[in-house]
C-alpha cells in the first residue's frame, strides 16, 4: 500500500508543483475540468447510450403533459406515473458507469485532501499533535519522546488519555517550517511531516500504522512501530478565494467537473 500511495501522491505532487506559479484555485480548476472530461468519456463507454435516450425522451415527454394537462388529474396522475417509472429506468441505467468511476474517484479525492483540504498551521499558534496508542500500551510506562523541527516549539506535554489511549503534545511554530516531528517510542524513532506558514501546500493528514487504513489516509508511510497506531496534527481547513467567495475545494471540484461535462456532452455525443 506504501508504494501505490506513493506513485499516486508523486504524480500529483508534480502537478501540483507544475501550478507552484498560480493560486492553488487555477490547478484545481485544471483538474477538474479534465476529470469531467474523463467522467463523460466513461459514461459514454459503459453506459447504453440508446436506451438513455430513450428514457430521456419518456422523461421529457412526461413533464411536457405535466405542463399541458394540468387542469385533468387523470392525465397529470399517468404523466407523474411514467414519469416516476423513466426516472428509476434511468438511474439504473447510469448505475454501471457511476460503478466504473467510484474507485478512481474515491481514491483520487482522498490524495486531494492533503493538497487542498487542510491550511499549514499558523506561525505563532499552539497546535495539538496527539499520537493513539496500540491496545497494549502501558500507560505507566514512559510516555513517547518528542524532539521538533528548528522553527517549532514543544510548549506542552505529553499529556496521557488513559482511557483513549492517547497522548498529546503542545506545539507551536515560530517560523516558516516543512519538516518532521520525531517521536522516539520504546526506543523506535517514528517521523511525522509538520507544515506551518502562510502559503498551501501539501499537508500530511493522520499517519496511520494499518494497510488497510492508509487507503483513507493515504498522505505518508505507514507507521513501523507496534506501539503506535495512529499520529495526527489537527490542522486548521482551507479555502479557496475564488470569484470573491471562499469555497471549500470539494464543491469547487464537482462544481467545475459537473459543468465541463455539460458542456463537453454534445461535442462528444453522450446522452446525460
């Protein structure tokens, strides 16, 4: 799982770096519209074009009687009822396409998070990095070491959550810092990526110590040490200032996406 990760997030990183000249927005946009792009050509190629437009055609048929005999319930009743009837027809029909692209989707938006999703921390802020434990712990035993960064101060901590299973740090940048935390657990070093500043970039989420789990997480390696199950840093949310609005990236993306696609649909003949 480390190793697909990686590729993935690489390629993206060099994407992402390929944009280092503009606002985050204007890469985004770019992507977006090219993942449209790449969503219409796989409805076209999975969907069966012939009965969509059929359906479609049922559907229009069935809200231009809506309109016209709106005055006769036993006409308004059949055209809800076929209506009703080409909608369900229609949704299993872009069932198979929306199948194909969920995985590559899914996979591609959570390797997003980590450039767009979360801000750096603010220099001058305290943050909270708390690392959970494995079920084993002995929360008696020495607590984990942390030595941070130059540019980051340890203000606090470790403070144990027995219960939870967790223990948490005080930290708080001075500068402009991209580097990693160091935590030392049972004698095994365990590294953590650290972000702070004004400018947006790539920005780890949770370190997590599972396979299975990297695939949600997928920003970093998974953690070596038995003793640790998962790392976080609770970063602050991003925003892109577009058209003089902060939007979150997430609505943006499907925004531009969902509107590339219309409008691409007759130049590539596909039926929506």
């Amino acid at each position: 799982m480390d190793l697909f990760n990686s590729i993935f997030g690489s390629l993206l990183r060099v994407y992402y770096a390929a944009f280092s000249w503009a606002p985050p927005a204007v890469g985004l946009t770019v992507l977006s519209a090219v993942v449209g792009v790449a969503m219409l050509w796989v409805f076209s190629k999975t969907s069966d074009q012939a009965r969509m437009k059929v359906v479609k055609n049922k559907v229009w048929a069935a809200l231009f009687e809506l309109r016209v005999y709106v005055d006769e319930p036993r006409v308004t009743w059949r055209a809800q009822k076929s209506l009703f009837i080409a909608n369900l027809k229609y949704m299993g029909l872009a069932l198979r396409p929306a199948l194909w692209m969920i995985v590559p989707m899914g996979l591609l938006l959570l390797h997003l998070e980590a450039f767009y999703a979360r801000a750096p921390l603010p220099v001058g802020r305290e943050a909270i990095v708390t690392m959970g434990m494995s079920p084993d712990w002995n929360p008696a035993a020495p607590a984990p070491e942390l030595t941070a960064p130059a540019g980051v101060k340890v203000s606090g901590g470790p403070v144990r959550a027995v219960d939870a299973r967790e223990v948490s740090w005080r930290i708080q940048p001075v500068g402009e810092v991209s580097g990693k935390l160091t935590f030392v657990v049972d004698g095994q070093p365990v590294e953590k990526a650290i972000e702070a500043g004004t400018r947006q970039r790539f920005v780890a989420g949770r370190s997590v110590r599972s396979a299975i789990q990297a695939l949600w997480t997928p920003d970093e390696k998974t953690i070596p040490s038995p003793r640790v199950e998962w790392i976080e840093i609770r970063y602050p949310e991003a925003s892109l200032p577009i058209l003089g609005l902060q939007w979150n990236w997430l609505v943006w993306f499907f925004v531009v996406s969902v509107v590339a696609a219309l409008l691409l649909k007759k130049r590539f003949g596909v039926v929506i």
